[in-house]
C-alpha cells in the first residue's frame, strides 16, 4: 500500500503498513518533498452541487516533528470546478519512518475547507450539519461536545416521529414527557432503534446524557463515540426508510432533515 492510499481514508484513523516514502530520517522542523501517490477525498463540492473526489498532486509536503512522526500537507481540488481545500494529515509509525515497509497511523486529519465543500454525510439534510460537527469534535478530542450534537438528533428525531404518529410528547400534568418514555413509545410503534442496538438502545441513549449532563471525562466520551454515533446514524436510516413515516413526512410537507430542536440546544433528559 502507498502511503497516499492510507491518507485518503481519512478521517479514518487507520493503521498499515505502507511503502517507503523516506530516503532517510527527516530531522525535526524540516521540510521534504514526498511522491507518495495522490490522495484522494470525497466531498460534496458547493460550486458543483454534487460529490466530488478531491484529489492532490503528486507531490505532498512532510515535515518532520519528532523521531516516529510526520506532519504532512496537501492541496486537493475538485476535478470538475477546480475548487481548491487543504489537508493537514499527522502520521506515526510504530517503527524506523525511512524503513523499507514502515508500519504507519493516521493520528490526526485536520482540513480547512475555506466555504469551498462540505464532509459527505448521510443525506439527511441538517441532520449532516449536525453530524459533522460531531465528528470534528470528536477528531479534535472534544468527546463530551461530540455528544452533545449526536444526543440533540437523537432526541429531534425521536420527537419528530412522535408527532407524525401522533404520540403525545406531553405527559398528564401537561409538562414535558420524560424522553425516556417518549422514546420507548416511539420505539414500539416504529421500531426506529436498529435491530443490532434494540437490546440496548435505551442504555445508550442513557449514556449519552450522563456524558452530556454528569461527570464523565473527555477521554470516556471519546470511547463510546462511535457505538453512539452508529446508533444515531442508524435511527436516522430507520425512518427515512419506514414507507409508512415516509409517506405521512411528505403529505406533511416536513424535511426529515430539517431539525425541530430548541434554540438553546439539548433539552431535558
């Protein structure tokens, strides 16, 4: 594998072992042009309207910042308009970097899209928005804001589908239902919780607030990401698929991927 082939599943933060792509150690602060391949990104390009593969040249820049480490930049543009991104990718190797096969790690995948495109989400409108500042959060080790973004389109959904379905979000006393209620009622009527969660759905959802409103460390955030953003990405594909919430969303004239959310964000658990 080229070292470009493992750059292009950012943000994938993914380990191989790749040809060599160093002559010789790079000291610390200087610079070395590499020929690693282009790499090579999809995202929704706003001149274009329409996922692009953004790629670089055939040059990258490295810069060596420590024994095992490499900072390198890149320029990718959209084949199409020209549209124009840079990329900054921090590489570690678990061995010698100017090794013949150097096993090596994308630590950390920064870009600076400048306006020009967007991440590719899940083509669920505002809901993508929401998504992506997840995950920048999580990339920039924000775990407890990563959550806060994937619990708010837990529950806009979740409150969406209650009234499509008719399912009162009020309790008796005409306060708030608790969510918690809300979301087991939605649940049995439209099984929008993933089969490979619905054992457990309601645990995560419970973690996410304890992550959002207790004392959980960053680093605990961090961990439970994924499983939880898999759940969220997985509710969002649930109703967008459901024929019968489907149908009742456009009678309605409502965009699934338009967010009923209050303004101050995370309402109560």
């Amino acid at each position: 594998m080229r070292l470009s082939e493992l750059l292009s599943k950012a943000p994938a933060n993914e380990e191989a072992q790749v040809e060599r792509f160093l002559s010789a150690r790079l000291a610390w602060g200087k610079h070395k042009t590499i020929e690693v391949g282009k790499v090579a990104i999809n995202f929704k390009c706003k001149t274009c309207d329409d996922v692009r593969t953004f790629m670089s040249g055939d040059k990258l820049s490295c810069l060596g910042v420590g024994d095992r480490v490499v900072s390198i930049d890149a320029c990718l543009k959209c084949p199409v308009c020209g549209a124009a991104i840079e990329a900054w990718f921090l590489v570690v190797s678990r061995d010698e970097l100017d090794g013949p096969a150097p096993t090596v790690r994308l630590e950390r995948y920064v870009d600076n899209r400048r306006g020009m495109a967007t991440r590719v989400g899940v083509g669920a409108g505002d809901f993508d928005d929401l998504l992506e500042r997840a995950q920048l959060a999580y990339e920039v080790k924000l775990g407890a804001g990563s959550m806060v973004y994937l619990r708010k389109i837990f529950e806009a959904i979740t409150k969406q589908v209650a009234d499509i379905a008719g399912i009162p979000t009020t309790g008796s006393n005409g306060g708030r239902k608790p969510f918690r209620s809300l979301l087991q009622e939605v649940d049995e009527q439209h099984h929008i919780i993933p089969p490979a969660f619905s054992s457990d759905g309601y645990k995560l959802f419970s973690e996410l607030s304890e992550i959002v409103h207790g004392d959980s460390s960053d680093e605990m955030a961090l961990q439970k990401y994924h499983p939880c953003r898999s759940l969220v990405i997985g509710i969002i594909q649930n109703v967008a698929s459901d024929q019968e919430m489907k149908q009742a969303i456009d009678k309605l004239g409502w965009n699934i991927g338009k967010l009923n959310v209050p303004a101050n964000g995370v309402t109560a658990s």
